[in-house]
C-alpha cells in the first residue's frame, strides 16, 4: 500500500499511552487480527519488554528464539525475527525481558532513536511487505516508545474510560511533538480510541464526552467495552477474534479496524458505522 505521502510501504503505527493497563497489547493483537481478516497482511512488533503481545498471539517464551531485542541491539534482520503466527495474514517479531536491557544497552549509540526506524525499513526492502505494522509500545516514554515514534507514521492512543484517564494524555501529546520536530516530521496522530467502556457508567459517558469535547475527531467512534471474552482470550494464548468472533470484544475491534482502514483511505467508503458500545460487561 501507499502510505499518505504516496511512497510505496507499509502503514506503521505506534500504539502508545505511557499508563499501563489501558489496552495497548489488548489493541495491538486485536486491531491486528481484525486488519488481517480483512484481507491486510500485518506484523505485529512487540516493543514491550514483558512480551504480553508475543503472548497472546500464541508464541511461547520458547519459541521466541529471535527478538525484537536482537532486532535493535544485536542487529538481526527483521526476517530473522518476524514469524508467522496462528493469525492468517499475522506475523509476529516476539520480545522477551531482554528488550528491558535496551536503554543501557545503547546509551552510547548517538543513533539509538534511530534503530528500529532503519531495520524496518531494511526489513520491507528485503521483501517483508504487511499492508499495515502495529508496534506494541511499552507503558513509558522511554528510549523504546521514541523509537517506535520515530518509525512510525502515526500514533494510536488506546484511553481508559476512568477517571483522570485525559490527564496523562497531554505528556504523550507533547512527546509527539518533540519527535516531530527533532526526528520524525511526518509522525501524526492515528486516533483515539476509548477502551473499557460501559455504557451503564455515569463515568465512562463522562469521559468520553469530555474525550470527544477535547479531542473532536481524533476521538475514533468505536468504544471498545469492558467484555468478559477480551479478559479471557490472553489466558488462551489467542486474539478474541479467533476465541469468540461474536463477542461485543470482537465486534468492536473490526469496526474498529474498518475506521482505521478508511482514515487510510481503504476502506468501505462514507463514515464509520455505529458505535460499539453494546455488551460491555457482558460475554
């Protein structure tokens, strides 16, 4: 595909929100899995050193004998570390806890934001061609969130529908501007999407009306709900789209995915269909 400059290569988002347990490894792995079933080739890479996204694609610690760890610090190839998963159309680059070592590793390396920038980019002209590549960042701002935003194309900002849950936001913001300026002057921001919803809640309608006031349409119109079958899916070792393809969980990362397809100009045509909202707290 083309990405919005019409150079020839794969979309890359970063999928970023320096809070943990706001959905980013639960996004990448379902965004992921609803892009491929629509007929997108995806490489999910896992740029958290706690591995959960290698994880719950199904890839064991002990099959993760390349990582994304020697993809930036040992200088693996990319097709060394990208591997098919059990995702038709998924491939996975798996990260270990060794990936946590990253920061010291390269603190003398006056290119260190660069890596995974050119590896991506030697990885797609050797042949490795997704339509779309989701980078799972970690829950900070460290050296490996910037490297993912330096790679990047845009940012997709997972948001708990909880209190405080817009406070953080504005330090992330801010990190996308720094790297836009400093190394990255095409970085944009994907979208939004609001995550944990329940619809009976005062307070998720209040953040995301306060989401929405804030952000207008930045905000994506799906609500990824609070859903019984999205918490089990991860002890399964599977996407919940390949565990329960009609749960509310399920429902709500394709539209989701069909909104990212169309902000990118492939999909259906016309706005994004209704909201997803129905079935939160429930299977």
């Amino acid at each position: 595909m083309a990405d919005a400059t019409g150079q020839a290569g794969p979309k890359i988002i970063a999928i970023a929100n320096q809070k943990g347990g706001v959905g980013k490894t639960t996004t990448a792995i379902n965004l992921g899995t609803a892009l491929a079933a629509a007929g997108h080739p995806v490489l999910v890479v896992d740029f958290d050193p706690q591995g959960n996204a290698s994880t719950g694609l199904g890839v064991g610690p002990e099959a993760r004998t390349r990582t994304t760890y020697d993809l930036l610090i040992e200088d693996a190839d990319l097709s060394d570390v990208a591997m098919q998963t059990d995702v038709p159309g998924l491939m996975l680059a798996p990260a270990t806890t060794d990936l946590s070592s990253a920061d010291v590793a390269l603190v003398n390396d006056p290119g260190r934001i660069f890596r995974l920038r050119s590896k991506l980019r030697a990885g797609m002209a050797a042949g490795l061609a997704p339509d779309f590549v989701l980078i799972d960042c970690p829950p900070s701002l460290n050296l490996l969130t910037v490297n993912a935003m330096v790679a990047a194309d845009s940012v997709l900002v997972p948001l708990q529908t909880e209190f405080f849950a817009l406070e953080g936001l504005s330090q992330l913001m801010l990190t996308v501007r720094e790297v836009r300026q400093a190394a990255n002057p095409g970085l944009r921001i994907e979208g939004v999407v609001l995550t944990m919803y329940d619809r009976r809640n005062n307070l998720s309608r209040q953040v995301e009306a306060d989401a929405r006031e804030n952000l207008g349409d930045l905000v994506f119109r799906t609500l990824v709900p609070r859903n019984v079958r999205l918490s089990e899916a991860p002890s399964y070792a599977m996407p919940v789209l390949m565990y329960d393809p009609a749960s509310a969980g399920s429902l709500a990362y394709t539209a989701l995915a069909e909104e990212v397809l169309q902000r990118n100009g492939l999909g259906a045509g016309g706005a994004a269909g209704p909201r997803q909202e129905e079935g939160a707290d429930v299977g």
